[in-house]
C-alpha cells in the first residue's frame, strides 16, 4: 500500500512536470493518462514474488496478467490518440515506466526475494539503501557547509564536489560501522551497496532538479509542506533502487 501511494504521487507528479515543459503532452486522452500509470502499478504487483495474495489470487499473478491486458489495450489507445498524440509523447510515457514505477518494483523485489525472518536480507538490503540516501544526504550538506567550494553541477547550484565526495565516503564509513554492530550483512557487501546508493542517489537528485528546472518550478508538487512533493523525497531512491538491485542480484 505503501509503494502504490508513492508510485501514483510520484506519477502525478511526473505528468504535471512534462506537461509544463511539452504542452503537447497535454493531448493526450485521460485513458493514456490514467492507463499507464496503472500498467506500471502491474510490475509493484508482479515484483511480490508470489508474497501477498487476496484470497486465493497471489498479486503477482493478477500484476502478470493485468500488465498483458494493458500491453493490449495500451497501443490501442494509443493508435486511437495517433491524430493528436506526437511520438514524443508516447515516449515520455514509456519514460516514465523506466523513471518511477520500475525501480519502485524492484524495491519490492528487493524487499520480498530473500525469506521473510527479521534478520534476512529482504529486510536488511532496502533498508540499507533508505539509511544510506538518509546519511548521505545529512553529511554532502555538512561537508558541503563547512569547505564545499566547486560546485557540481549548474543544475544544482548548491552541490558541490567536496560535499559529495565527502557524502559518499562518510555514507560508506557509517554503513559499513552499522553492519559490524549488526552482523546482519557483511562489511564488504554494506560498504559496496552503500557506495552505490550514495553515488547513484547523487545522479537522481541531479535528474529531478533537471526536470523541475525545464518545468520553471521550484518543488515538484506541494503534498509535504516545506519538504515538496513525492519527487522530492523519493528522487533519490529511483536511481538508487535500480543499481543496487542489480549489484545484489548479479555480482554480490
């Protein structure tokens, strides 16, 4: 419940953005619109693993199989849109299955591959990527604070180098000192896992305010005053998501 919340705020969100910055996107039908985010919400549900079901349906199945019925009637809409839907429009849809609702998935994945015991990784690996966005965040602004002077990026105008790379090495210090308290993983995997969230979370921070910045807009929406909208928060953890499930599936 808690990922559908996030993956159609953070929709709604995205949507609002590219519709200021390519009015044409404007055209496209409210089945476009709704339509997709829901194929999207398929792979939240298809990514269970077979770990939750209503009644005797498992979500995974009925992820599986509405996602095939959208793969139908999604190019139908679409083709029915052709006259007034450009291109580019279908692929900043597209776009968005890639951005927000694949990596929401492969945090489930994350969260329901392994066994389900309190000490497993299905707990210990998403919050690790969480607890590692958390620190790095708080420490690339102290560093940054303190002897920060290259900026990073004129896309963000208040990072800078010293900042981030001071993040990402106290992130990695901080991480790797709580899995030797906690024995719940090793060092080597929490200092490389961490090292990939840090750096990774970085780049989509980065992508967020390019967004926002071609949208002329400051926050991407307004549903946590003073903290901006589900963008905002959860930039970070798109980019990171995806990396660092890709590390634990096939090199860890």
């Amino acid at each position: 419940m808690l990922f559908s919340i996030v993956h159609f705020g953070a929709w709604a969100e995205y949507q609002k953005l590219v519709f200021r910055f390519n009015p044409e996107y404007n055209k496209i039908s409210w089945m476009h619109r709704y339509g997709i985010m829901i194929a999207g919400w398929c792979l939240l549900l298809f990514f269970t693993n077979y770990g939750l079901s209503i009644s005797t349906l498992t979500l995974t199945n009925i992820g599986f199989w509405a996602g095939i019925a959208f793969m139908v009637v999604l190019p139908l809409i679409m083709f029915i849109d052709s006259k007034i839907v450009f291109l580019g429009n279908i692929i900043y849809s597209i776009a968005g299955i890639v951005y927000i609702s694949l990596p929401i998935g492969l945090l489930i994945e994350l969260r329901t591959h392994w066994s389900d015991d309190a000490g497993s990784l299905s707990y210990t690996i998403p919050l690790l990527i969480i607890f590692a966005l958390w620190i790095n965040d708080t420490m690339a602004y102290i560093v940054g604070s303190i002897i920060g002077k290259t900026p990073l990026s004129k896309i963000s105008p208040k990072k800078t180098w010293e900042g981030t790379i001071g993040g990402v090495i106290l992130t990695i210090a901080v991480i790797c000192l709580i899995a030797y308290l906690t024995r719940r993983i090793s060092i080597i995997d929490a200092g490389i896992l961490s090292g990939i969230a840090a750096i990774t979370g970085t780049l989509g921070d980065l992508f967020e305010s390019k967004l926002k910045r071609m949208a002329g807009v400051k926050d991407s929406g307004s549903i946590m005053p003073g903290h901006g909208g589900f963008l905002d928060r959860f930039d970070s953890l798109l980019f990171a998501s995806v990396f660092v499930w890709l590390c634990a599936k096939f090199v860890l």
